[in-house]
C-alpha cells in the first residue's frame, strides 16, 4: 500500500511539474528526504506523505478495511458520473389550450 501511494504522490508531483526541491521546500522537508522518499530508500513517517499529499493538493485518509470496496466504488463513481436521463418531470411543458 505505501509503495503504491508513493508512486501516487510521485506522479502526480511530476504531472503538476513540480520539482523534487520545490515539493521539499513548500512541505518543509529535505530535498533528501522527498527524493528518499520517492525512490524507496526510505519508510517514510505518516506526516512527511501527509505533508507531501498537501502540497500536491492530495489529503490521506484512513479507510477500514470492511469499507474499502465501498470507498473505492464511491470514488470511481463520483469521477464517471451518469447524466441522468431526463425526465418527464423535468422536460418542458407543451402548452395547453
């Protein structure tokens, strides 16, 4: 789990084109320890990801495990959502006479 949030934080640090040194500086961590981090190297304390996540405009929940899959189908949905078809009560009113 920690290798693939790693990879996460990674990648989405790159896409944003940050530097390694300026998600260091903005979290208050080393280049170091952001590249220690990055690569492995390292098994990084709960607060320095935390730190990361934020920058990144990320938050890190804790999830328990019975809610997992829940979560998960919660999250695909809410990034692919449905229109809805519309509906007889939402479609224009023919006129009356």
């Amino acid at each position: 789990m920690t290798s693939e949030l790693i990879t996460t934080l990674a990648q989405t640090r790159k896409a944003a084109r940050i530097t390694q040194a300026d998600l260091a500086e903005r979290a208050g961590l080393s280049r170091m320890a952001v590249q220690r981090t990055e690569t492995g190297d390292v098994d990084p304390r709960f607060s320095t990801l935390q730190e990361m996540a934020r920058v990144l405009g990320m938050e890190l929940i804790a999830v328990p495990a019975a809610l997992h899959g829940q979560v998960q189908a919660l999250i695909q949905s809410a990034s692919n959502p449905q229109i809805p078809a519309e509906s007889p009560v939402d479609s224009p009113a023919s006129p009356t006479n």
